[in-house]
C-alpha cells in the first residue's frame, strides 16, 4: 500500500481484484485515501476494505487518525486524496445524509440521542410515521411503539419498556438501541465509533454481542475502538493506524492477540524504552529490581 496516496494511477494498480471467487464487491473500499488540514497530515495513504458479514476493527491510540477516518467514511468530510469506493463506484461523500442515502449508518460515542425522550421517539427521530391527513395528520404512536418493540427483539434487545426515557437506560443499552435502530432502517454498513469506551466488563460485553449480531445480520460494520481485546473477540480484520498512517493490517486467522496488543502500543518503542529505563537504573541492577534500590528514595 503506497503512502502516496495523490498518485491515482498507482492506487488504482494495487486495488483489490474482487476479493474471493463469487464474492460481491466490497460495500465500501478505501484506497489510499488523505485527509489534510492546512501542513497537517491528518490520514496518508489509508487504505481498507469492508465486506457484508465481516467486521473491520480500526485500532489505533489517541492521534492516530481514527475519528477523521469516521468523518470520511459518514461523509462528514471529502477525502483530499486517494479514493473511496462504495458498492465498487468511486465517490465522493459531500454529507452525512449522502452516506445515510448510500447505507452507511454512523453511530457515534456520545449518541446524539434526546435523554428525556422515550425509547421509542429515540428510535424514530427523524424518520417518523404518520396517519391522517391535512390538520388531521398526527404521529403513528401504536404503530412506532410496536415496531420499535419488535425491532429490539429481532436483535435479541428484550427491553423493560419502549416508552421509558432513554436516559434512564444504561450506555450499554443505549448502545444497543443505537445498533438495533441501523439495522431496522436498512444500513449497510454500520461504522461504531469507540462503542465500549465508557463501559464497564460486562456492559462491554453486551455490546459487542449486538455487534456480532450486526454482523451476523449480514452488514458490513466498522468497529473504531483503541480496546485490541474487544476488537479480537469479533473482528475479522484489523486496520493498525498510527498517527495518520498505516501500521498494519491483518486478518485475524495472521495475528495473535498478543502480536495484535504489542502492535497497536508500538512493540519496537517499548523495547527501546525498556531497554532506556533499565540503563537508567544502573549497571549494578540491570532488571530493576532489588532491595537496595527500593530503600534508596525511601531513606532521603
């Protein structure tokens, strides 16, 4: 994958044919794709393939790229280099409601939903039914209520009350409805933005349940996430950023957890570091340890 992602004619000579025998093409392609902001390089040369059934884990620390990623891929920004390809045609997203068009559903950390509402209003903001005409044209409340029941139960979601605030739902619930409410309205793909950041063990665990449950229901779902554990439990393919660039990528049948964890926290420099700190601790106690060192900054 060449860094020079404005070279088009080079990007296009190392695309990927079409994948397996008889598969379909890719839902959404990136090939070398940029994103500058002024001198600053925010993406250089990305490139990434998302298929229906699979998950695509983009792992990468703070600054690494990951969130300007989203922005390209829910057509929050235009890429400045490279190209982006979506059911094999190249385009240009110029709007979140152009992705959404295309099948592309984005859902973020933070949610954007309205707490005091009830679950089912959550469920349909934006896209809600109606009955009736002209001064008697009113919202379908029986009707959203009973499908947003139905919808959550598809995705296994067994929840108390469709008419309690969500609010009152806990983030990994919030989360689910999230999930559950992209695949009723016919996305695609499903672009996860750090779903389990805020989570704790077990409402992490939930989460990426529905995640594979996503998957499971034929979507292609990109999954943002800085947690390489929570990403090998469901991934099927990993996409190493590291500021702005590419750092690896791999299926998941080529690389262990472990190779995954020391990849993603950049293995070579916390060798060196080791090896820095341990010369700093002296010639006379090359593994860092022993009684006499510990009893030093303890005595002055």
């Amino acid at each position: 994958m060449g860094p020079q992602a404005g070279g088009g004619e080079e990007v296009t000579s190392e695309r990927p044919a079409a994948g397996p025998a008889g598969a379909t093409a890719p839902l959404v392609e990136l090939d070398g794709v940029a994103k500058h902001y002024g001198n600053v390089k925010a993406l250089d040369g990305v490139s990434m393939t998302v298929r229906a059934g699979e998950i695509t884990c983009v792992l990468g620390d703070n600054g690494a790229g990951k969130s300007t990623l989203i922005k390209i891929i829910a057509g929050l920004h235009r890429h400045d280099a490279g190209t982006l390809r979506i059911a094999g045609e190249e385009t240009v997203l110029g709007s979140p409601r152009q992705a959404l068009d295309r099948g592309i559903a984005t859902v973020y950390q933070d949610l954007a939903v309205v707490p005091l509402m009830p679950v089912w209003r959550n469920f349909f903001l934006g896209s809600e039914p109606t009955r009736g005409r002209g001064p008697f044209r009113r919202l379908d409340v029986a009707a959203m209520r009973e499908t947003t029941h139905a919808a959550l139960l598809r995705m296994g979601i067994d929840l108390r009350d469709v008419d309690q605030p969500i609010g009152t739902l806990s983030g990994g619930e919030r989360q689910c409805v999230a999930i559950a409410r992209a695949v009723h309205f016919g996305a695609k793909v499903l672009v996860l933005d750090e779903p389990t950041a805020a989570l704790g063990v077990k409402q992490s665990g939930v989460v990426l349940k529905y995640v594979a449950a996503a998957r499971d229901a034929g979507l292609g779902v990109v999954l943002i996430t800085h947690n390489p554990h929570h990403a090998y439990l469901v991934g099927d393919h990993f996409v190493l950023l590291k500021r702005g660039v590419m750092a690896g990528s791999h299926a998941k049948e080529q690389i262990s957890l472990e190779e995954l964890t020391r990849q993603m926290a950049g293995g070579s420099e916390l060798e060196q570091l080791s090896h820095e700190l341990a010369r700093a601790q002296g010639p006379g106690l090359p593994d860092g340890r022993g009684d006499g060192h510990r009893e030093g900054p303890a005595a002055g």
